[in-house]
C-alpha cells in the first residue's frame, strides 16, 4: 500500500480501497456496480413500498370480490366461488411464471420494474372501470 492508500500488492495495478465494485455485475448503463451505492436501504424501501402496497390492493380486492361476482355481476355464488378460486390461483402461481422470465430472459430488476407497472396499470383500470355505467 502506498501513501495514497492505495493497494498495489496483488495486481500490480493500483485501485482505492474504498471502491468496491461488484465482480461481474454491471447496471443498465453496462457500468461495473459499485457495492456501496446499491442496494441497501435504498433498495429495500422500494421493496418494502411495493409489498404493502401490493398486499393492501390484493386483500382489499380479494375480500369483495365474491360480492361483486354474485351482486352487480348476477353470478350464483357457486360459480363466484369457482372465480375467486381460480383469480386465487393464478395470482399464486404467476411468481412461478415471473421467476422464469426473469432469470431466463430480463433480470430480476427489470422484472420486479415490470410486474410492479402492470400491477399498478391494472389496478388502475380496475378503480376508471368504478365510472363505466353498468347499463350501456
């Protein structure tokens, strides 16, 4: 180590002690990540956002939707329930979907910036269909 506080033992090359890169990580510019402006806190203040955000839209929905499928829609409760059940379903087993497409084709960053814009985008068809009149 030099007077700078540089390392120059191992490679020959020197590098500050105080850049952590990520090896073999870059972000979406192709630039190396550095470790101490990533992650963190700042990363999950946006997880932790999006997951109360999503378990309060999931359950808010969830626990009215039998009585929207058998009221305004007309449904039976049998074939309200058969919905519900399926709806649950599906939403269970899209992370399965979402998990492989992510690590095949787009990254997890990119997956999670994904999913939580259609979320969003669904949700907010769901509270504009509120103004559609039910009679045309």
């Amino acid at each position: 180590m030099d007077d700078n506080g540089t390392d120059t033992h191992s490679t020959g090359v020197e590098s500050p002690l105080l850049i952590n890169f990520v090896d073999g990580v870059v972000d979406y510019r192709g630039h190396p990540v550095l470790r101490s402006k990533s992650g963190c806190w700042r990363s999950a203040y946006f997880i932790i956002g999006v997951e109360v955000a999503e378990r309060f839209a999931y359950y808010g929905v969830s626990s009215n939707l039998i009585t929207y499928l058998t009221g305004p829609l007309g449904q039976s409760t049998a074939t309200a329930a058969e919905n519900v059940n399926t709806w649950t379903g599906t939403a269970r087993l899209l992370p399965l979907l979402g998990a492989f497409i992510a690590d095949a084709f787009l990254g997890r960053y990119l997956m999670i910036i994904i999913a939580s814009l259609l979320y969003v985008l669904a949700l907010g068809f769901l509270a504009l269909s509120t103004f559609i009149p039910s009679k045309l």
